[in-house]
C-alpha cells in the first residue's frame, strides 16, 4: 500500500505504474476525479479517498458488472463501519437518505494484462458547509462518529470478498445487485453523455449491467431519482 499525504488523483497515480493487489491511499486529492469527467472534490482530513489496482479475473463480457459488485462492497463496509443504512443507485452511487456519501470511478488499464482501477471516495468527516454540492451528505452528517482508518478497513475486505464471489458466480452478485438497487422501481430522470436527458420508470438491470427505462437500455448516464414509481 503507498499512502500520500497528498496526490493529484489516486486513480491517476495507480494508472502511472499499476500493480494487481496495490491500493494507493491519499489524505487528500488535489485534482480528484469522478465519474462522466466529473471532478471530485473534498476539504482535506475529511474523505478517504483511495484506489484498488486488481486484476478482476473476469471474461471480458462480464467486466461491465464490476463497478456494480463494488458499490455493493463499499455498501457492505459503510454498513460494517458505520451502522448507517446506504442505498445503492445505479450503477454505484451510494446514498443515505437520498444524499450521495461516496462514488466509485473504476477504469480498466492495459499492463501486462488488463487490470481495474477501483477508484473509492467517501465522505466520511464532511460537515454541511463542506458539501461540495447540495444533495451529497457524509457519515459525520448522518449520525455516525467514525474515522477514515475505520472505514478503510471494513471497505477493503469487502472489496476483496465480492470480487471473489463475482469471479466464481457473476449471475448471483447481478443478481444480489438487482435485489439491492434502489434505482429500480423509480420514476428516473437519466442524463446521457450526449446531453440528451431521458424520463421514465426504471424496470431493470439487464445481463450486463445495463439500466432498462422504457424501451431503453442505458450503459452510462447521471440517474436522478425522482420519486418511487
Ligand atoms: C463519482 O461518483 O463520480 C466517482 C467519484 C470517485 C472518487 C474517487 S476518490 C479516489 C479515486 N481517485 C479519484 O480521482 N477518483 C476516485
């Protein structure tokens, strides 16, 4: 593990030299990033932020489930640590209360073999008035007194215990992941990433991963939940 006091991004740093089974750790980010080119930006001392460079094991066609078996994970550590009661949005925001608590920006880099950058952030310490936007929120605002090292040790197990389960059977975590999304069921709004903006209920996760609304079937989009179908 190599623990900075401060890095640009963790997924960044993990990309210049990735080695299966490293986790690179930062105290803080100066240029976090987050998902559809997003940045991610916490006060220092309140986030953990860090990456997992694995190398997943999977068969190409099911690599699409990975960011989804590792929002279950982080669910599992918040829980574990924490106490709080975390929601799963598709594909792997974590909510409490309807807030987002932590976000998951994976990317998948070509060494001597492909390996998965697992890029974690989780608001842990964040009071109101360091909320980057309105509708995030943190464990502190939430109720729970628990610090980052908690909270690491109970998120990197659970990483390592789903990605063992999604090697030996992806139809149950896709399966688990359907059970627990609270996505589905919801009336959705879903920002593409080519601006067009896409209204309906949300019925489904398909075989690979895929959010179904209407007669649509999303890989990557900002889903907003609008309120229970
Ligand atoms: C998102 O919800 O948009 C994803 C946010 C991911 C943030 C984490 S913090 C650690 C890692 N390094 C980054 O630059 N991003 C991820």
């Amino acid at each position: 593990m190599s623990l900075h006091p401060e890095a640009t991004s963790t997924n960044e740093l993990a990309a210049l030299d990735p080695v299966a089974d490293s986790l690179v750790v930062a105290d803080h980010q100066t240029a976090g990033r987050g998902r559809l080119d997003r940045t991610w930006e916490t006060p220092p001392g309140t986030a953990l932020t860090f990456s997992a460079v694995v190398d997943p094991g999977l068969a190409d066609h099911d690599w699409p489930l990975l960011p989804l078996a590792v929002a279950l994970a982080v669910a599992d550590g918040l829980r574990t640590a924490a106490g709080v009661s975390v929601a799963v949005k598709w594909p792997n925001d974590l909510l409490i209360e309807g807030a987002k608590v932590a976000g998951i920006l994976l990317e998948r880099v070509q060494a001597d073999r492909p390996l998965a950058i697992i890029g974690i952030g989780i608001n842990v310490g964040l009071d109101v008035e360091d909320l980057p936007v309105p509708t995030a929120t943190s464990l502190r605002i939430a109720g729970a007194d628990v610090d980052r090292t908690a909270v690491f040790a109970a998120v990197v197990p659970a990483l390592g215990a789903i990605l063992t389960a999604l090697r030996s059977e992806p139809s149950a975590v896709l399966e688990r992941y359907r059970s627990e999304c609270d996505t589905i069921g919801r009336e959705v709004e879903v920002h593409l990433p080519d601006g067009e903006l896409l209204v309906g209920t949300a019925s489904g996760i398909d075989r690979h991963g895929r959010l179904v609304v209407g007669e649509s079937t999303i890989g990557a989009g900002d889903v907003v939940h609008v309120r229970p179908a």
